[in-house]
C-alpha cells in the first residue's frame, strides 16, 4: 500500500507539471495572437491606384497558395529595373497598404506587395518559419518574371522588416529596407509585457538585430524618434549591427503614420537608398550573366 505522504506529493507534483504545461500552452496563444492580426478581409480591389496591375496567385515551397499584387513601373522609368517586394506589419493584408505601394511607384521602381499566409486571401495560417517561405515565394515570382536578383529590393515593414532580413539571407538581393522594424519579437515583447517571461518562454524569435551581422547586402533603416509602439533605440541597435554600405533615415510620426504626418520625407529616405544603389551599381537595366530583363505587365492587368 502506498504511503499516503508520497501519494500526496505525487499528486503535487502532478497538478504542478500540468499547472505549468496549461501555462506554457497560454502564453503561446497570447504570443500568436499578439504577434500576427491577419484580416481576411479585402477593402479594396488593387484598382483603385488607377495604374496597370496584376493580381496573382502562387504557391510557397510546401504548398500554401498565396496572393499578391503587382505594379510594374512605367516602361519609360529610368528605374524600372528596380522592383520593391513589400513585406507589410503584422496586421491586415495587403489591400489596407496602396497608399504605402503609391509612396514606392513614386521612386519610379516596380512594386510587388505580399501577403503572407493567413492574410487576405492566401490560405493557411501564419507562423514565423512560414512568413519566411512566403516571402521565398514572392521572391521567386519575381524573378521569374526576369528581374535581375541585384534589382530586387526587399522592405518590410515592422515585423515584415524581420521577414525581409531572413529573406536577404536565404536569396541574393539587391538591398534591404528595414521600415519601424524591431530588433526582435523578445526584446519589444519584454518592453510591453515587462511581467510576462517572454524573453525565456516565447518562441516566436523574429530575430532580426543578430541576423542583420550576417547580411551582405546595403541596408537602410528607417525609423521615426515618434514611434510609441517600436522605440527608435531598436533602429539605432538594427543600424548598428548592419553592414556597410548602410543608411539611417528618420522619417515622422507615430509607427503607422508616417505617410500621412510626412509622406515626402518618407519617400525622400527610399529615393536616397536608390541614389547610393544607382551610383555603386550596374547600368539602368543592364541584368547579370544569364538573367532576363523584366516582362512588361499583361494587357488585361489581371493574371490569376
């Protein structure tokens, strides 16, 4: 017969084991749902820009199917070899993100804007490892349609700067643009959740200050000293462990607001970044060994 003393302290035991489990299993949901918002929603069709487009659909390496769209620059740019994938924030889809996709056509660049798995109408449900293959993907569109791996710019937004920073070191890029990007998931989580262990628990990493070391490609950080969600010392630390040839651009406004507290500034920082590309770089429209030039759009704007 087993000594009541040891069967009370096994059942201890056992409630903590499952105590801490249940908690484990909490703080992983409260981490998922504070780190992505996706919207299903689309409150806007892609037209609404007034320029040629192409609404496309294709899939990551392990099947998701995803959607994007894309908005070839005018053929007569000087910089229509240049094209912007846009890896957006946490929230929303892509359809909240045309005033953001106009800023960039103003550099005279092509812009692809991505939504990741989960959001709008790309199926599945995002996790950080399968941002990274979305954005694989998005990528590996684009350079089938024969843009030059040097002429393609990746620029996330928020956590679409940590999307961005893996990309630029799974995929040979032209540049990397980290806009109001933290330095990690654990460090801006303990910043706003100082009493919760998330620096020793969390999972989700989106380490994005000890990748940037290991990028070989020119950065440029862009950051507003107004941002209350993700504070300016995470651009000056994502500054500081980036590579030269990088740039830090202050732009205005609180973290979403930038296009509208100072649109010219922002698109200034962006023109400023092609400038040092276009002075370190090939000719205007010249590709590399083997690669093709970009394919102008479809008649219809449309390719699904």
């Amino acid at each position: 017969m087993a000594d009541p003393k040891t069967t009370r302290q096994l059942k201890w035991v056992a409630r903590l084991v499952v105590g801490l489990a249940v908690g484990f299993l909490m703080l992983c949901w409260f981490e998922h749902r504070q780190v992505f918002h996706p919207d299903a929603r689309m409150e806007a069709t892609g037209r609404e820009l007034g320029r040629p487009f192409e609404d496309v659909y294709f899939c990551a390496s392990d099947g998701v199917k995803l959607n994007g769209w894309f908005y070839p620059a005018e053929t007569s740019s000087p910089r229509a070899h240049f094209v912007f994938l846009l890896c957006h924030g946490n929230a929303g889809n892509i359809s909240h993100r045309l005033d953001h996709a106009s800023a960039l056509l103003e550099t005279g660049a092509s812009v692809f804007l991505l939504d990741y798995r989960g959001y709008g109408r790309s199926e599945g449900r995002p996790g950080e490892g399968g941002t990274y293959l979305d954005a694989q993907a998005a990528y590996a569109w684009l350079r089938g349609r024969g843009f030059a791996a040097t002429n393609l710019l990746t620029l996330g937004e928020s956590l679409g700067g940590a999307v961005a920073t893996e990309l630029a070191l799974r995929e040979r890029l032209g540049g990397l643009v980290l806009l109001s990007t933290f330095t990690s998931v654990p460090e801006l989580g303990a910043e706003l959740f100082p009493w919760l262990p998330v620096r020793w628990l969390g999972r989700i990493r989106y380490d994005t200050v000890n990748k940037l070391p290991h990028v070989r490609v020119p950065v440029a950080v862009l950051h507003s000293r107004a941002d209350t969600l993700v504070g300016f010392p995470h651009a000056e630390r994502n500054f500081a462990a980036a590579n030269e040839p990088r740039l830090l651009w202050e732009i205005a406004g609180d973290h979403n607001d930038f296009l509208f507290v100072d649109r010219p500034r922002y698109v200034a920082g962006v023109n400023e970044f092609l400038r040092r590309l276009e002075l370190a770089g090939p000719e205007p429209g010249q590709a590399t060994s083997g690669e093709r030039r970009p394919v102008p759009p479809n008649p219809g704007g449309i390719r699904r």
